[in-house]
C-alpha cells in the first residue's frame, strides 16, 4: 500500500507542474493517469474483470503519426476466486490513425507483467510471479480543448512464461499533452508563435496589433498608426492612394508617380520640388520654363541666334530664304533701264512683283538694290543715275506693300559693267538695277 500512495502522489505532482504551463494539442509530451481493468486469459482460468489504479504513462510524438513512451500500471486480477496482485511497465510505440479532436491510435509495447497473489515479495517484479510480455491494441484520444484529453485503451498481452498470464487490459483515464514552451506568455506555443518574443494574439499567430488596425504588428509598416490593409498598415490623410509614410505630401492629394504630390502645371515636376508650379516648364530646369529672348520657341540655352526669331528645324535660327535666292541668282534678278532714265518699264514692275511676294514670304529678309550705269556721259553723271535707278525701284517696292526698312540702295555708275560698253548691246545691259548675287542678305 506503501508503494501505491507513493506513486500516486508522484503522478499527482508531475501532471501538477505540467498544468501550470499553457499548451496547446500540437505539443509534443503527453502524460497520462487513470485506472485499469485486468481480465485473465487462458486454460483453465476463471476470471472475472478486476479494477485497479493507477495506470500511468509518459510519452513524446516523433512525427508522421508515430509517438513512444512508457507505461506504468498497478491494479488487480482474479482467477478461481483468488484475488491476485497486478503490476505491469512496458515501452510503447504508438500511430495515430487520424488527427482532430477524436484521435483513435493504434499501439503496441514489450515489457513486464506481475500477477501474484503476494504483495510483499522483494521487488516490484519478483522473478517467480513476473514474466516478459508483447502487448498490442487500440486506443482512442477524445479531446476536451487543446490540452486535456478523455484515454481510453484495450489491448492484448500475452506470454509464454509460466509465472504469469495472457490478459487484456483496458484503460481509461485523462491526458495532458505539454511541452512546446510559450517564451512570451502569450498563450501561443512558440513553435506556432510568428513572434515568440512579444506577447501577441491568437488569432495573429501570436502577434502583436499595438494601433488595432487588424493587421499584425509583423506586417504592419505603420504599427503604431491605424490604417488599412491596402497600404500595409499605413494611414493615408490625403486619401489619394499613398501612405502617409511614402508620401511626400501627405497633406495634399497627389499621385503615386509624383510620391503623393500633385502636379498643378502638368510638367511632370511635382509641386513640391517644382520651381514654378504654376507654370509648365522642364524638369532639367526644376519644372521651370527656359528663357526665349526672341520668342521662337527655342530656348536660349539650344538656341543658336537667341536674338532672332527663328525655327525650331534650324536650331532657332531664321530659316533661310531659298526662293528668294533661287530668284536672285535667276535672269530675273536684272531690271533693265532706258539711256538717261531711271524709269521702270512695264516689264519691270511686273517682275517687282514676283519679288514683292518672295519678301512677304520672308518677312524677316532685306535686301540691297544696287544700281549701275553704261560709260555713255561722265562719270559723275553715271554715278547719280545709278543711284537713282536703284531708288526707283525700291519707291517702286514700298509703294506696293514693302516695308521701306527692308531695302537698301546704292549706286556703283559706271564701275561695274557685265558687259562690253563699246557695243551697244553691252551698253544696254550694263544700264541696270540688280539685287546681285554677292550682295549681302540679311537675315533679322
């Protein structure tokens, strides 16, 4: 008797301990008590079902299904109305056949047995009423929460020593499975704990949620400030999409691709690096125009004649005037006069007016008339004739929509013939106004 209250103040102590750590079912350790029902087998044996306790285990879950252990029990037998001693210790090797809060398992174990009708012997397992035994069975787990579970067993152990007895043993008892360990003392083992060191929620894993914006601290980018999913965790004051730790302008809404500012000149310069927000500009010039002296379009820094209005195909410069030069280096470029006269013919005028449209067509263009005289008459006679030649046909292009500005005259009289001016037809073409080829156009 000495033996049973020190065993069971033993398992009394042990499941005490245990107890007093939170676990959860997926703990690995599992210790059991309850009591046992002996029934004898074999010839001539009459027995009937015995009672006894207790019955202990200790074992630990080695993965895919398989757990081992030990078994201890104590109880009693009876064959042909004699009471007899039980006492049995074997290892066990346990499979779980499904897993959820009914687990039925299937074991089997080797060990020990003692059936006696003596209680006194030396010994737990005296060599003459104690023999080897297999043992095998089935067994269910019905699960009362994480922790603590309803055992009952049955199973057949059988041997072939002639101290002892084949017999079943059944089982029923309560199970308390433990050790995974809880670090933080959060109630979440810390083999399941995705923060095993700070105390947390189930329903997190074991997290923590410091602004209890439902999303855990682990994931949360902002956990000390509420806000939504869709940005991680993270407040968005200015509703546009950004949060607030990712936008620059928290306060004003923006866009993503300007960092949650907006761009009020749509210069693809967010205002607040933006120089001139209000006004669209480059952002190699921090969202600020360039300068355009001139107005072309061009800004100064690429433009090559900053001063004059120009086009963008030539660099803002002035575009050249080819039909103009086309005309200048045409027979059309010569407007013949009369000897002593600086009267325009009717051929003349008509001429005037092709050149007319080609100075309209570039109004940035002028250009110089330059008059010229035959040998007939003195020099200084030739001299003012030119000249006059030459200002009758710029009269002649002012009077007809040409801006005066735009034409300069000068007369050459008799120093610069094309032609001979001993014949009369060299004195002819000499006696002339031409906007020459090598005259210089200039170009505003």
């Amino acid at each position: 008797m000495k033996t049973i209250k020190s065993l069971l103040t033993i398992a009394v102590t042990v499941i005490s301990i245990f107890a007093s750590q939170a676990q959860t079912s997926e703990n690995p350790w599992a210790i059991a008590v309850g009591a046992d029902l002996i029934n004898l087998q074999g010839e001539n044996v009459d027995s009937k079902l015995k009672f006894g306790a207790p019955a202990l285990s200790l074992s630990r879950y080695i993965g895919s299904g398989f757990s081992i252990g030990a078994q201890y029990a104590m109880g009693n037998a009876e064959n042909n109305g004699v009471d007899l001693d039980y006492r049995s210790l074997d290892g066990v090797l346990k499979y779980n056949l499904t897993e959820g809060d009914i687990l039925p398992y299937l074991f089997a174990g080797y060990g020990m047995s003692k059936i006696g009708e003596d209680d006194n012997k030396d010994g737990i397992f005296p060599s003459t009423e104690s023999g080897r035994t297999i043992s095998g069975g089935i067994g269910v787990n019905f699960y009362l929460d994480d922790n603590f579970a309803i055992n009952v067993s049955t199973s057949y152990r059988g041997t072939t020593e002639e101290d002892t007895y084949n017999h079943l043993q059944h089982i029923i008892g309560l199970s308390y499975n433990f050790g995974a360990g809880d670090a933080d003392k959060d109630g979440v083992p810390d083999e399941k704990d995705t923060c095993p060191d700070v105390p947390g929620l189930k329903e997190f894993d074991g997290c923590p949620d410091t602004d209890g914006d439902g999303i855990p601290d682990n994931t949360d980018r902002c956990p000390e400030e509420a806000g939504t999913e869709a940005l991680q965790g993270c407040p968005d004051r200015d509703g546009d999409g950004v949060a607030d730790v990712d936008d620059a302008c928290p306060d004003e809404a923006g866009t993503a691709a300007m960092n949650g500012c907006p761009d009020s000149d749509g210069d693809g310069v967010a205002d607040n690096v933006d120089r001139c927000p209000q006004e669209a500009g480059d952002p190699e010039n921090a969202g600020c125009p360039w300068a355009d002296r001139d107005g072309d379009g061009v800004p100064d820094k690429d433009d090559q004649c900053p001063d004059e209005e120009g086009s963008v195909a030539n660099n803002g410069c002035p575009d050249q005037p080819t039909a103009l030069i086309d005309f200048i280096n045409s027979d059309q470029n010569r407007f013949l006069f009369s000897a002593s006269s600086s009267k325009l013919s009717a051929e003349n005028r008509a001429t005037l007016e092709s050149l007319k449209a080609l100075l309209l067509e570039y109004p940035n263009v002028t250009i110089t008339a330059e008059g010229h005289a035959s040998s007939d008459g003195s020099s200084a006679y030739n001299q003012k004739l030119s000249e006059q030649r030459a200002a009758a046909l710029k009269d002649h292009l002012v009077s007809i929509g040409v801006d005066a500005n735009r034409i300069e005259t000068i007369g050459y009289g008799e120093t610069k013939p094309i032609e001979d001016n001993n014949t009369v037809s060299g004195r002819k073409n000499n006696r002339r106004v031409e906007i020459n080829r090598g005259a210089q156009l200039k170009i505003n």
